[in-house]
C-alpha cells in the first residue's frame, strides 16, 4: 500500500468554467457527464437537483496558460446551447450513447427516460420497467474476454414479464419482438450489443439492451436489497451494499461476496477504470483495485478522507472532497496535484473524457458551478519540473508515458539529452553524461562544442537542437566551468543576504576547485565518446569522435588510451593532430597514428628519432622506470619499443628503399628484429635479394646468414651463387669461432664462455655455427664445394673437409680425415658401407693399421673392424695385411672368427647348391608326369567352349583341365582358358607339383 505524499507538479489547469444560477433556477447540480464531439466541441450534460438537464459546449482548443493558484477561470469558451425540465424529480445519471446519438436518464423517482443527443426532441419515458434505483452500462474490453449475451440467452420482452408460445414462435422465425409497442428485427436489435445495461429493481438484476429507441431484456438474475452501486466488466457485475461489495455473473447468475464493509464506514463506491479494465472499490478513504474476477491487483490508494466523487484520468485517480480535488498516481500512489476551488463549497460530481475521448479532459461540477480543466500536456510538464530542476520525476513521468504509451521512445530519449545539458551546465558532469547515454537519438556531435570552440572542422555537424530551450547555448567546458563558478559565488552572497537559489546545497557548503571540475568534465565527456564510437556513426562523425577524444587523452596525460587508440583502427585526422602530439611530446602516440594512416615514412622517422634519444639518454627510459618500480626484468626498452614498432611497419611495407634505409639502426638495436623484417611474408612484394645482401653491413654475418637460410630453405632458391655464399659465410664464421674457442681454452676460460662466438644470448641462432655449417654442406649440392675447401684448408675444421671431399669423390681422403684425424671409426666403416666395395673395407684396415705422420697403429680401430665386417673379407689379405708387430692375443680371436666364418659359408653354399639340385629334379619329375598324363576322348566328348562334339578333331587342353577344340584354342589363345584365367599372371601350381622332400 503507497502512501500518499503531495508533490509539487502541475497535472491539469484550469480551462474555463460556467456559473449555473441563471439557467437552473438556483437549483444545484446532482449528475454530470460529457461527450466529445470533435477536437474542438465537447458537450457537457449537467442534471440538476430540480429535475432539469442542461446541455452546454465547450470548445477545449482554446489557449490557455499554466495554472496559477487563485487565479479564476474565464467563461468564454463555455457556451449554453439549451435546458430541459423533464420532471420534479432529481436527475440521479446520465449515460451518453455516442453510437446511437442518444441520452439515458435516470431519476431518482425510479423513471428512465430517453432523448436525443442535442435535446433536439422530447423526452420519452420509458414506463416499461420502474422501481430502477441503480444502472450500470456494460463495457466490454474485447470480444475474447467477455461473453455474448444473445448466444446464450432467449430474449425476453419487456412489454410482459412471462413469454409466450406465439412470441417464441415469432423468436425461433426471426420475426422480432415487440417492446413497448415497437417491432423490430432481431439481427438490428442484438449487431454489436454495445447499449447493454444493468438495472436493479428491487432484489433483482435485470440485463437489458437498447436497440432502436427500446428496451429488450437479456436476464435476469436474483440479487439482493440495498443495492447503491453498480459497475459492470466483460462478464463480471460487481454491486455495492452497505454490508460489502459482492460479484455476479451474467452468464451463469452465481453470485459471491468480494468483502465486507465494517459496521460503521462510508456509503460503498463503485469506479470502473477503463484505461488499466479494473475497479476501484472504497473502503472509506482507502481503494482496492480488483480485477474483472474480483481479484485484487495491484496496490491500493489512500486518500486524505473518504471522497465524494471518484473519476479516472489518464495514469491518474481524481477524488473530489470539501471543495478540493486531488489526482493521485495509480500505480504510486502519490498525489501528485491538489486544487481548491475556494468558497464555493464541496464538489459533488465529476466527469472525464477518458472512456470516450483523448483522456484530457477533466469537469468538475460544485452545487452551482461547472470548472473545466485540461490535461497539461505531457512535455509541459516535464518542462516544469525541469525549470524546478526536479530531474529524477521528470524522468519518472517520461518514463511512465512512455510505459503507458502515451510519449514515443524517441521522446524519452530527447528528455534524457535535455536533461544532460541541464545537468551539464550545473556541473553535474557524471550525472549529465549518465543520461546523454540512455539517450538513443542525441547525436556524439552534439558534445563538439563543449569540446573545441567554432569554428572548427565539424562545426557544420553540431545540430541546431536547442531541445526546450531551458539550458544556454554550447560553449567550451572551459566556460561552462567558469560561468558555473561565478553561479556558485553569486549564490554564496545571495545566501548570506537570505535569497534562495537553485544552485546545489553541496557546491555551496564545499566550493570545488577550477581544476577539479574541469578534470571531471573531461573525463565524462570522454567516457561519452568513449561509448559512442561504438555505434553506427557517418564518417564525419567518427572522425570528429576519435580526434576530439585524442584531444581529452592527451588534455587527461592519459598515455596508455592514446596509444592504444592510435594504432586501432580509428578515423582521427592525422592534420588536427600532429601539430599537438609533437608540441606536448607525445611522439610515441603520433607515430602509432602516423603508421594507422599509411604514413610509414614518417612513423618510421619518429622510431629512429625515440631510439636515438633514448640510447643517447636524452629521454628517460619508461621501461626503465618501470624496471626500477615493479621489479620486472623483462621489460623491453625504450629503444627495443621503438625498433619493435618500427619493424612491425616494416614487415608489411614493400618499399625496398625504405626498408633498407631503416633497416641498419633496426639492427643494432636487435638482430632478430632485422631478420624479420627482410623475411616478413607480410608483403605484397618480396625484396630483391641481390639489394639486401648488399645493404647487409658486413658485420652483421649472422642477419646475413640467416637471411641466406631464409632464401634456401623457406623460398627454395636454387641460385648456386647464395648457396656458395651461404657455405663460405658459415665457414668463415666456424673458423673464427674455433680460434677463439681454442684460444679461450689456452687461457683457462670454461666451455660455456668459449662458445659464444659461435652462439649464446644475443646470438639469433639455436645451435653453434659449426654444427650448422655441417648441416649444410651435407643438405645442399648447389654450393662449389672446391671454393670453400679453398677457405677452410688450412683450419682445423676436418669432419667438414671430409663433407666436402666426399662431395668431390676422394675416398681416400675422407677415409683418412674420418679414420686418422678424427678417428671415428663408426664414421669410417659407414662411409666404407656407403661405397659398397670390399676393397674400401681392406683400404680402412690398412690404414689402421700402417699410420702415417708416425702415428702408431691403431689395433684396436683394426680389430674393431674385422669384427664387424670381417666375414665379408678375404682371409688371406688379411693375414697379408695384418702388421708382424700386432698383438696376436688381439688378433687371434677375430681371425679364428673369421676362418670359421669362411668355412660356415662355405658349407652352407654346398647345402644350398644340393638343396637346389634336389628341387630342380622334383620339378623336371612333376613336369614329366604332367606332360606323360593321358586324356581319354569319345564320341560323346565336347568342347567346353562351343560344345561343338570332339570326335577326331583336334583339341588342346588347359592346366585346369579344360578341352577346347581346335578351332575355339586358337580363337581363345594358348595362356587364357575359357573360364577367364590368365596363366600367365594366375599362375596354376597343382598340390603334386610341389617338392615334398
């Protein structure tokens, strides 16, 4: 349950009103009701307490102005069109029937009378029922939700209260019914059924429906006595007693108790609220809003004392009480809008246009007076709470419409923005920016020039939108700040001399700075840019976004944001800004922009300038910095930065003149990177080769190395010329790198210090310089081997001499370098298997065995070799070649090995050659007796193939023992039988062919 609290707003206005006195007799006014006719005509019909019905228009286009307290209404766009004095009796409703053009009446004498809509004609009592104390007209919400009465209930005339056989005939006919003496047709009277009522008469319900000026009856149903209200919703009549308020259907007459009413409360009421289809039932000061089943939904309303007249408003309840109105809100509760009509006592009546009209027309009648209000449109509205800077309820409000229906979002999101700027020019940046973001339709361009001063490159995108003119125009935030100050200040003396202001309690109590505000302004406005970037803008537009918030970032030293923002992709305009970037010296961010917009030259030139600097010290080294800070290591430099973001550009350009005029301090800062670049698959167009290897500085030899292994290996270049280069540099790289490995060791220097020549930390290669020459010499056969043994004869580099002998073909010498100099002996008896010979394995031997340079023999190398590869050679040459001075305790045993070995084989050669023999005589055997088999042939013999009868024809005959004739062999051909076999790729081995020994 919403409790009700006032709230300054203003809901209605007073549009005109109407004095009674001369027209009634001073009769005062007991029912009220309107009828829109068009936009600008409203007909208001007023019942009085003497039994008169007054018509008056209203014309409710008329200007007006906002509603000033004690300010009277004018009565000039009231005018009296006509009165009626119908009977003695008060007029209790009035029910207006737009559709047929027609007005119900009811008096409280219990009589109904109808007329027409201008009182045009007289009135014509309808006699056929009396005692009514209480009517209610159907409203239906949709077809689906209530029930058509004639569908399931026989009509009944009015004219006698019991049917009879002949009206039932005439019924089930078609032929109508006479109600008070006029005959109608049946599909006329029941075509929409949209004049249904509900009458109490006593203790009964009575349903009936007006059709052509008459009344017929549709049910009745048993109620109860005391009935003072009475709404009717779809097919739910919910009536009011003193005791309570109870529900009954009008489809199957069962009735039930809503709840009941204390002892001692307030007369029951009853309001139908169409726009939400629910009921307001009153308890007292409080109403229950119920469902068309009774149910309650919803909160309740509390009222300040229990109202006299209860209307409905658009969103809002209008109660009347003691001569004052109030509107509350249906869903909060809250009231939003007193008025007081003065003097003129309690109001009796009100009336709305809501279930026949626009829902913004309101009439308020007292005992004498008729006052008109409408609706304040909804942006006058909204407008008033923003000139009382009630934001929060503005939003509210525009939001409810907006829920309702009744304001469309592009509304609302105008609202919002106008609300923004309002803030905005208040110094309530985070708030101001929080709406320009639930704003759907506010334009980013719309923040230029809160940012930059016209004119500008996009002061033609800025949108003359002064929204509801209620803020000053754009300025500069600068400004904006200032001429906020100066507010602040101006209220501070305003408040000392006891004037209130509408600047912030906060600002006055703790002034802010100039810089405070100014920082939060631009932070705000770049968190709106921020967001808005990301959505569907034109190019202008993205482009006034991206500079202008490079132009925050740099306004906020926000370094990491505009140099992330630089290198995106982003639609900044290069010429706005570097003229700023190089002034302030953010150069780092101006070459992220420079290399976003293709300008690679002058991206480029601004790396090789920061690498300058920062080796040069000249520029402190964030990283550096950072280092000192965090403690972390692997921070790169700044001149590691510089050469890294450089060769990024590098490796995708296909400019060989730039990339070769950069390429030298990309080097000396880091190898890796160079390489990089000049084998980037990236490019379009690959660099020439012959150009690179002469822009290469001839110290850098491993870029050159790599970048040869690069051509060979990744691009399969078969160019005979970089092969050779490749080898010649790898070997002159291997030589130096084995001076000073062997010249490190003379001098004490571990193994791990020595090789660093070769490779290391800052070496760009995995593995030493001499293993990779080996690879290549062995992997390539493009390079002149006789070039580079030319440069390494006189080294010491010997496995790669044998590579290359090998290459030339000199068996000897290899064996020599493999077996004497490097004494590899699994080398030496491989290579000796590679050439295949027996006589490279007696070379090998004597060899070992006959050392030259006065080396002594090497038996062990020897007696290695005649045990793995002595069976295959001669006995005799090796006891030739065997030296008197070998160990016969070495040589003893593989000699007996091998002897024995020799007579193995030759053994084993004679069982083979008998074996064989004995296999070839059982194959000549199995041949003979097949070719020795006889075949018996008669007269009843047939050719498989024609089935022609053999008889002393010729034949053949097929290993799988098939007969053809002569004629059929020659046509079929000697190794194919006519089952399809080919003998001479299915070869036919029969089991007695098969040796058996």
């Amino acid at each position: 349950m919403a409790e009700s609290r006032p709230k300054s707003r203003t809901l209605v206005e007073p549009l005109s009103q109407f004095d009674l006195s001369h027209y009634s007799r001073s009769s005062p006014i007991r029912s009220l009701s309107i009828s829109p006719i068009s936009d600008c005509q409203v007909l208001i019909y007023i019942g009085t307490q003497s039994g008169s019905l007054i018509l008056l228009s209203l014309d409710p286009t008329a200007a007006t102005t906002l509603h000033v307290p004690n300010t009277t209404p004018s009565q000039q766009h009231v005018s009296f069109l006509k009165t009626v004095s119908v009977a003695d009796s008060p007029v209790e409703s009035i029910f207006v029937l737009d559709d047929v053009g027609k007005v119900l009446l009811l008096f409280c004498d219990q009589c109904l009378f109808l007329t027409d809509s201008l009182l045009t004609q007289p009135l014509k009592k309808l006699g056929f029922l009396k005692g009514i104390s209480v009517i209610a007209k159907r409203i239906r919400t949709s077809d689906s939700e209530s029930t058509n009465l004639l569908e399931n209930n026989s009509v009944s005339s009015l004219a006698n209260a019991s049917t009879s056989t002949g009206q039932r005939l005439l019924q089930k006919f078609g032929s109508g019914i006479k109600a008070n003496g006029v005959k109608v047709k049946e599909e006329e009277q029941h075509c929409r059924g949209d004049n249904v009522f509900a009458v109490i008469i006593g203790k009964r319900l009575v349903l009936i429906e007006l059709v052509n000026g008459s009344f017929v009856i549709l049910k009745e149903i048993q109620c109860m006595d005391g009935v003072k209200t009475m709404v009717w919703l779809n097919d739910s009549i919910i009536v009011g007693t003193v005791n309570g308020y109870s529900l009954f259907s009008c489809v199957t007459g069962q009735s039930g108790v809503i709840f009941t009413l204390p002892d001692v409360s307030c007369p029951p009421m009853l309001k139908l609220l169409s726009k939400e289809q629910k009921v307001l039932l009153l308890v007292d000061n409080v109403g229950v809003f119920v469902d068309a089943h009774g149910q309650p939904v919803g909160g309740s309303l509390v009222f300040r004392k229990s109202p006299d007249a209860v209307g409905e408003l658009s969103m809002y309840v209008v109660v009347l009480r003691g001569g004052k109105m109030e509107l509350y809100h249906k869903k909060s509760g809250i009231c939003v809008q007193a008025v007081t009509f003065g003097g003129e006592g309690g109001g009796q009546c009100i009336a709305t246009d809501e279930e026949c009209g626009a829902g913004k027309l309101l009439v308020v009648a007292t005992p004498t007076k008729v006052i008109c209000y409408q609706k304040v449109p909804s942006e006058e509205q909204i407008k008033d709470l923003l000139r009382k800077k009630d934001f929060k309820e503005a939003i509210s409000l525009a939001e409810e419409l907006e829920c309702e229906g009744e304001m469309a979002k592009e509304m609302l999101s105008f609202v919002h923005a106008q609300i923004g700027f309002l803030l905005l020019f208040d110094l309530h940046f985070e708030e101001a920016v929080d709406h320009f973001l639930h704003s759907e339709t506010m334009q980013p361009s719309e923040v230029f020039p809160f940012i930059m001063r016209d004119p500008n490159r996009w002061s033609l995108l800025v949108p003359r939108n002064r929204y509801w003119g209620l803020h000053p125009p754009p300025v500069p935030v600068e400004d904006v700040v200032d001429n906020g100050l100066m507010a602040i200040q101006r209220a501070i003396f305003l408040r000392k001399a006891g004037v209130e202001t509408a600047v912030d309690d906060g600002f006055l109590s703790n002034p802010p700075s100039r810089a405070e505000l100014l920082e939060l302004a631009i932070r705000n406005i770049t968190r709106y840019l921020e967001v808005s970037r990301k959505k569907e803008l034109t190019i202008l537009v993205k482009e006034g976004v991206d500079t202008l918030l490079m132009y925050l970032y740099r306004a906020l030293n926000r370094v990491h944001d505009m140099e992330n923002l630089a290198p995106s992709e982003n639609s900044c305009i290069v010429e706005e800004l570097e003229t700023l970037l190089d002034e302030s010296g953010h150069l780092r961010t101006l070459a992220f922009l420079y290399a976003s917009k293709g300008m690679s030259s002058k991206a480029l030139a601004i790396w090789r300038v920061l690498a300058r600097n920062y080796s040069s010290g000249l520029w402190k080294d964030p990283a550096v910095e950072n280092d000192l800070l965090d403690g972390c290591a692997d921070v790169m430099s700044g001149r590691e930065v510089a050469a890294t973001e450089a060769s990024k550009i590098l490796e995708e350009s296909s400019d060989e003149d730039l990339i070769l005029q950069h390429l030298g301090w990309i080097a000396d800062i880091n190898a890796v990177l160079a390489v990089k670049v000049l084998t980037s698959e990236k490019r379009i167009n690959q660099l020439s080769p012959d150009k690179v290897i002469a822009a290469i500085d001839s110290k850098k030899v491993e870029i050159l190395q790599r970048y040869l292994q690069w051509l060979i290996e990744d691009q399969d270049s078969d160019d005979t010329q970089f092969h050779t280069l490749y080898a010649l540099s790898l070997a002159k790289s291997a030589i130096e790198a084995f001076e000073e490995e062997s010249g490190s060791k003379a001098f004490g220097t571990q193994m791990g210090e020595t090789r660093s020549s070769g490779y290391g930390k800052n070496s760009i290669f995995q593995c030493p310089v001499q293993e990779r020459l080996q690879i290549f010499l062995q992997s390539s056969d493009l390079y002149d081997p006789e070039d580079v043994l030319d440069l390494i004869e006189g080294s010491e580099l010997w496995l790669e001499k044998a590579i290359l002998y090998r290459k030339l073909g000199q068996e000897t010498l290899v064996l020599q370098i493999l077996a004497l100099k490097l004494e590899d002996s699994e080398a030496a008896e491989q290579y000796c298997a590679e050439i295949g010979r027996p006589d490279a394995y007696m070379q090998l031997l004597d060899m070992y065995l006959d050392s030259q340079d006065g080396k002594e023999p090497m038996f062990k190398a020897a007696v290695r070799l005649l045990h793995n590869h002595g069976e295959s050679l001669d006995p005799l040459q090796v006891l030739e070649t065997l030296s008197p001075d070998m160990p016969l305790q070495l040589a003893s045993d593989t000699i007996l090995r091998m002897l024995r070995a020799r007579l193995h084989h030759h053994r084993q050669g004679q069982i083979v050659h008998n074996l064989s023999r004995a296999v070839d005589i059982d194959a000549r055997l199995a041949r003979l007796e097949e070719r020795s088999r006889h075949v018996q042939i008669n007269d009843e013999s047939l050719c498989d193939s024609c089935h022609a009868r053999l008889g002393t024809k010729l034949f053949a005959m097929y290993p799988d023992d098939t007969i053809v004739c002569y004629k059929c062999y020659r046509r079929q051909g000697e190794s194919t039988s006519i089952t399809g076999r080919d003998f001479k790729k299915d070869v036919l081995i029969k089991p007695g062919w098969l040796v058996t020994r």
